[in-house]
C-alpha cells in the first residue's frame, strides 16, 4: 500500500454523542405533562395472532395485558432508590399501567463487564435454550442467536411502531448501528445506539504554560512538537529543576481515553485499529501501514530526548495523573470525559492551571481526522444490542417498551419527560433508574444538543433553549463557576460551557466533517476470536518497545510480517469477504 492511502479516505458527518450519567440526572420538575399513551391497542399485530391493525400506536396500551419476560444484568457500582428492585420499580410500574405490559424478570445477576457473570449467565440460557421474550446480548451472542435462528426479524416492527423520536435516533450517522445488527436484510436485534464521535482525541494543554513561554497554540503537529518540547527544557512551571515531562503518557499507548497516542497517531494520519479502503477498494488493517511507523519514529526521537517519562512503560492512568495534578506534566492527548477527570483534581491542586483543549493536529497539508465509533458498544451485554426471542408474541412490545423509554428520558419537545423515572436531584447516594427498564436507548445527539443549547442560552439570551432541563442544568452549573469558581462547577463547565470546551471541540468535529469510523462492523470472525487477543499483544509490545528504543525503528517492519502470519492474513481474507457480502 502507497503512503498517503488513508489521506484519501472519505469524512463521515456525525451527529451523534452519547450523554455522560451526570446529563441524565440533574434535570428538574418538569412542569409539561406527559404525553398520554392511547389507552387500547386491541388491533397490534402480533406473531403467531390473526390480529390485523388499522394504524400502529406506538404507545398503544393492551387490553387485557399482555406479559413478557426479560433478565436484568447489573453493574456492580448500581444502587437502587429505596424498595425499588429489579422486579418491583418504577418501570415495571409503568409498563402495566400505561402500556399494559405486565414484565417478569426471570433472574438478575451483578456484574456486567465484558466476561463476567451476567455474560456468563447468559450464555448459559442462550446454550440450554431457556430464554426470556427480551434478551439483552453482545456482538457474539447475537450471532449466536441468529446463526441458530433464534432472534425475532424486527424490520416490520421497527419501521411500524418506532415512535419518530427513535428513529431519529436509529438514523444517526446514516444508521450505522442498526446496520450492525442486520442479517441478510433482516434486523435482528435493537441495537443500544451510542455517541460515535464521543470517541474522538483532543488535545488538553497547559494554557497558561502557552502563554507564560509565549508559545503559539497547537494548530500543526509542528506546534504541537514544539510545545511539548519545550514543556519538557524551558522549566514551565517556574521552580529551576528539570521535572516536568512535554506530554502525558500512560502503559496503555493508545487505548483507554486519558493519556493514550490516539490522537497523536492520527496527527500523522495513522490509525492503530481500523479496518480502511486501500488503493484496490479492500479493506486493510490500519495498525501496518506506513503512517504508523512515521509516528513510531518520531515517538522514539521525542523518548530518548526526555519529553516522555522513561517510566510510562509501567504507569497507569491513575500514576500519570498524580504527574498532571502535581503540575509536572501540562499535555496530554485526551477525550471529552477528560473535563470531568483528570482536570478537576488539577484546578483544585492549583487554580491557576488553565487547562483548554484543541483539536487534533496534522503533520502536513491534510487535515487531521479523529478516529470515532460505530455507534454501538458491541462488546456489552447492557448496552448492545437487544433481542426479542423468535416465536414470543407481540414482538412489537419491545419497540414500544423503547419508546416509552425515549419519551421518558429525552421527551423535552413532545412533553413526555417524567422526572418520576430519573434519579433525584440531588443524588447524593448514587442511585439510577435507568437501568432497571427492560429496555433502554440513548440519544446519539443529545451532547451537542447541551452543548449549543448553553452556548446560545450564554451568548444569545435563548430562553427556549433552556426547555430542555440537562441544558438548563448544565447553563446553572456554568453560571455558578463563572460566579464564584466553585471547583464543584469545574467540571461541567470545562465540558459544556459555550468556547474553549471539551464539547466545543467535539462540535468543531462535527460541524467540519471530521471523523473516521471502521468499515468493519460485523461480528467477530473464526480467526479473531482464535488470534486477535495476540496479535494486539504483539502490536502494544512492539509499539511500546520501539517507543522506549528496546528496538529498533526497523523492528516496525518485523511486527508487519508477524500481524500477517500469526492470524493477520487470514482475518484480512473473512473481513474483505464479509464486506464484499454487503455489495
């Protein structure tokens, strides 16, 4: 492949951002009512009923109640407001009063991480067959489910019953989630949409250490390099030693969001993970291209002349931001969430840090497009995709269990947001109610949506945008730092104030374009699941090691041919055959 390919590789617009917890729960009495649900559905279709409908009710209620089952599959951090549980909440409650649904949770376990027990619980029902109506997966296990034609096609469902605000939501970034979860044409499962350009790097840098060394802000790598450096020799935090290091580096190298070479890689146009078009119109692993050994060089130039610390090797997140919080380290390429940790613990160290973040920059005349997400978490149970059993009755049930849910959680313009189904504010106990639906989405766009609606409420005086309470919250906490720079405000203002924040970028991103999702989006393939665990050992060993000098630049070279004989060949082949499928 010529250097230079992924220069060429077409921007996808994104729309869609995932909203942190904080958003969710810091809304207010809601003083519209409720959009009030029909009170019959008599005429719904059903699977396996001769019933026929005239016009589809996306909250139509059932008369007489009809009942389904699900499970429940708990985070271990979870607290539930007092005699709430998971068969007995304000949910549950809901379902049967406005819907006329009447669910059972047929068991519910803690522990949702990737492997643990609620996978493994699950999998244990998927493999004897002993399944609820609605069924929350990961990637694999819905390709269990559909390779053993046990998931119900909802394509009809979803396209008669989806209320418009879901399919708002399902069309975002052209509907590639739910592309995830189709078969053959078939959707099989609902996915869980999240934010995909709430994956995007920015870079957060000392601007206070800028101004005080009279450097230019960042807007080409060369800047970028030049800051680093001389936050690394020029003594920017004024106490003549040579103690701080020009950027923040964790063990971890590209993953994890705070600390990681993501978007620095992508400075040079190299992308650590993505499958991406070559010049032959196939995809190829962005992990071996060229671009990725520029990037390697210059990491291992700035390493032996100290801008990095010698012992990142061995540092977590936690250990890198005793660095920053200390004041020893003023740049790190980071993600959104970053306003809300690690840079509220340096404000309150030192106040007068000014931190402020800045998109990513490139080497060369091409912009410099941030890796984001598919628009789906594949890898959770929780936040997935759902599944309604083949054969089960009423299967448009779950579309209207997700609408009742979107209207309740995100129903500022239709009136049916219910501060009844949040957490209380003030929350000082931690508690959710959101995970205690049977089923459960999230707006895509509702970070901009926060975003633009106090940057017009600061700089316009839009009083409407302030409808919306998770803008009106966010435009107080705003208001109060700027009052009395409360560090309890710190963090949603470096988030969602109206210039110079962390969602300002994010909205840069969008507004210009900026963001490359992988091509591959299909389940895991026969030799992923067998080598993919080693090959991303062997690239974070080799990357790691070029890094500190352990090896030579060159050894890049060896780690290509390696990627390709231990497994790299072979999933090269089952992804290029799964995207010629979907011509």
């Amino acid at each position: 492949m010529e250097k230079g390919t992924w220069k060429k590789i077409s921007q996808f617009a994104l729309v869609s951002l995932i909203v942190l917890a904080t958003a969710c729960s810091n809304g207010k009495p809601n003083t519209t009512e409720p959009t009030q649900p029909a009170q019959n559905d008599t005429n719904a279709t059903e699977t396996g009923s001769n019933q026929k409908e005239d016009i589809a009710d996306p909250f139509g209620k059932y008369d007489p109640p009809i009942k389904l089952s699900t499970v429940k599959i708990f985070n271990a951090s979870d607290k539930f407001m007092p005699g709430e549980t998971p068969e007995k909440n304000v949910w549950i409650d809901g379902y049967l009063r406005d819907l006329g649904i009447e669910m059972k949770v047929n068991w519910s376990v803690v522990g949702d991480e990737p492997g643990g027990p609620g996978e493994q619980k699950l999998n244990v029902s998927i493999a004897s067959n002993d399944l609820p109506d609605i069924i929350p997966v990961n990637s694999k296990q819905l390709k269990q489910l559909v390779d053993n034609d046990m998931a119900e096609d909802l394509t009809e469902v979803i396209e008669k019953y989806a209320s418009p605000q879901l399919k708002k939501f399902l069309a975002v970034n052209d509907g590639l989630a739910l592309k995830t979860s189709t078969f053959d044409g078939k959707v099989l499962a609902l996915p869980y949409v999240a934010s995909s350009i709430d994956n995007a790097s920015m870079i957060w840098v000392r601007k206070d250490w800028l101004d005080k060394l009279q450097l230019p802000e960042p807007k080409t790598m060369q800047d970028v390099l030049q800051i680093i450096d001389a936050f690394t020799n020029r003594d920017p935090d004024g106490n003549n030693k040579n103690d701080t290091f020009g950027i923040g580096l964790n063990k971890d190298v590209y993953s994890g969001g705070l600390y990681d070479l993501t978007g620095f890689f992508e400075g040079y146009h190299a992308y650590r993970n993505l499958w991406l078009k070559d010049d032959n119109g196939k995809l190829a692993y962005s992990g071996i291209q060229p671009e990725m050994k520029t990037a390697l060089a210059k990491l291992q130039e700035m390493f032996k002349s100290g801008q990095i610390d010698p012992e990142f090797g061995v540092k977590d997140g936690t250990k890198v931001n005793e660095s920053v919080v200390a004041g020893k380290i003023g740049l790190f390429y980071g993600q959104h969430w970053n306003a809300f940790y690690p840079l509220p613990d340096s404000f309150k160290q030192d106040p007068s840090a000014v931190w402020k973040p800045y998109p990513i920059v490139s080497v060369d005349d091409e912009p410099a497009i941030p890796s984001v997400g598919i628009g789906v978490n594949p890898e959770s149970v929780n936040s997935g995709y759902t599944v309604f059993k083949k054969g089960s009755k009423h299967p448009e049930a779950l579309i209207k269990l997700v609408n009742y849910y979107v209207d309740k959680e995100y129903g500022w313009d239709t009136g049916g947001f219910d501060t009844n189904f949040h957490q209380p504010d003030p929350n000082p106990d931690g508690v959710i109610r959101w995970r205690l639906a049977a089923a459960y989405m999230s707006d895509p766009g509702q970070n901009l949506t926060i975003y633009r609606g106090v940057k017009a409420a600061v700089e316009n005086g839009d009083q409407d945008a302030l409808k919306n309470l998770q803008v009106k919250s966010n435009y107080d906490i705003y208001q109060r730092f700027l009052t009395d720079n409360d560090p309890a405000s710190y963090g949603n203002a470096m988030w969602a104030g109206p210039k110079d924040t962390a969602l300002s970028i994010l909205d840069f991103y969008e507004n210009n374009k900026l963001g490359l999702a992988d091509l591959y989006y299909g389940s895991k393939t026969d030799t992923m699941v067998q080598k993919q665990s080693t090959l991303d050992k062997l690239q974070l060993e080799t990357f790691t090691k070029i890094i500190m000098g352990g090896l030579p630049l060159d050894a890049f070279d060896q780690f290509v041919s390696d990627w390709k004989k231990l497994g790299g060949d072979g999933i090269t082949q089952e992804v290029n055959e799964w995207y010629e499928a979907l011509k």
